[in-house]
C-alpha cells in the first residue's frame, strides 16, 4: 500500500484504491492537456474526475497497479497536495478576461507559482490571488493573498480555512508587481526562519505579532 504523497497519491476512502492531482498551474490548461487526462481515464477506467477547490483536475479511484502507468500516460508533474510545502497559487481571470479586473493576477498567480510551488517550509502554505476587490481567489483565507485594486496590490498574510478559520491582516497595499514580489520573497523568508513545525502563517504571527513581520520585511 502506498503512503499519501508517495508517488503523488492520496489513499482514497476506500483504503484500497488512489487519487491523484496532476500540477495545473493557476487553472490554465489546453485542449490538449484535457483530452489526454480524459484519454488516460478512459484506458484506466477511473471512475472519477473532479475538479478540486484548488483548481486542479483530481482523478479518483485509481488502482494501485496503476498508479505509475496513469502517471507515465499523462507525463505531467503531480501537483502538491499533502506535505509540508507550498500547496497550491490560486488565481481569478484578473484583467486577462475579466471585466471588472483591476491587476494582472493570472500574470502574477503563475509568476508565483514558477517561484514556489512545492516549496518546502515550516508549515503548509497556500497563495491566492485576485485581481479586484471581489475576491474570487478566496485571498483572505490564504496564508498569503493578494488583491488588485485601483492602485495596485493589496497583500495580506496569515488566512487560513479549515477547522479553525483566519482572515488575514492587511500587510501592505498600493504597491505595484515587483514591490509585492519582493515583499512575498521577504515573508517567506521571515517565515522559513520563524516559524514552529507545522506551524501556519496565521499561528505564527499570533505568536510574535504583525509587528514584528512588518519590521522584518521593511515596512
């Protein structure tokens, strides 16, 4: 039997059959990409597709056997969705498709996630980001989130869901692309070198305080 994460598998409810989640980053992807994850269900008879709240496209049911042809098959890259790591980037449309976009968050969602996805950190760690006010990338339950407004990004830190959920705290705003990059480089780091054991972002700045992240970042 195969441990979750071993081979980017999940143990499914069943403890007898998988599910995996190939790396789809912010969402994007091709008609071609569809048509094989849909070719290689079909030769496995996987009996599940679901499109996940991280905006990956999971395929459930998976016998054990299997797991490495599936794999093979697909030649894409799992994505990270157990461990201690950067987990998932997710992005709205931004000002690439939407109306009412303010910033270009589907251009920062996947500069973010070339820079950090699967990252190994204290904690788990997930990013969102949304192009207006609106939120559609859920920002403030992310443990970083970004908004786009007007006048540039709006960075908050310390959300998170789950069974004990966190709004994050306005960190910095009206800042442009590379100033919120370099501030998002500066709260990892801080992060790395702060934070407890599986601690996340929210816990460890109810530990040491917003002030003491703001110093450290040059705020």
């Amino acid at each position: 039997m195969l441990n979750d994460g071993e081979k980017g598998v999940v143990l499914q409810r069943d403890q007898e059959t998988y599910g995996i989640a190939p790396h789809i980053p912010c969402g994007l992807v091709t008609a071609e990409t569809l048509r094989k994850i849909a070719e290689v269900a079909e030769r496995y008879q996987i009996p599940q597709i679901k499109i996940t709240s991280a905006a990956r496209i999971a395929l459930l049911g998976i016998k054990e056997e299997d797991v490495d042809r599936v794999w093979a098959d697909l030649g894409m890259d799992p994505g990270n969705v157990v461990g201690i790591c950067v987990r998932s980037i997710k992005a709205c449309p931004g000002t690439t498709y939407c109306k009412r976009g303010q910033q270009d968050s589907l251009g920062m969602g996947m500069t973010l996630d070339s820079r950090f996805h699967g990252m190994q950190l204290p904690g788990k760690l997930k990013f969102g980001v949304s192009g207006c006010p609106n939120q559609c990338g859920e920002t403030s339950f992310k443990d970083i989130g970004l908004v786009g407004t007007v006048k540039g990004w709006r960075v908050y830190v310390g959300g998170n869901g789950g069974t004990t959920p966190r709004i994050g705290e306005v960190l910095v705003q009206r800042i442009d692309s590379q100033e919120a990059l370099s501030i998002i480089d500066r709260i990892i780091e801080y992060y790395q070198n702060n934070a407890k054991p599986k601690e996340r972002m929210g816990k460890m700045i109810e530990r040491l305080g917003l002030t003491a992240l703001e110093e450290a970042v040059g705020l």
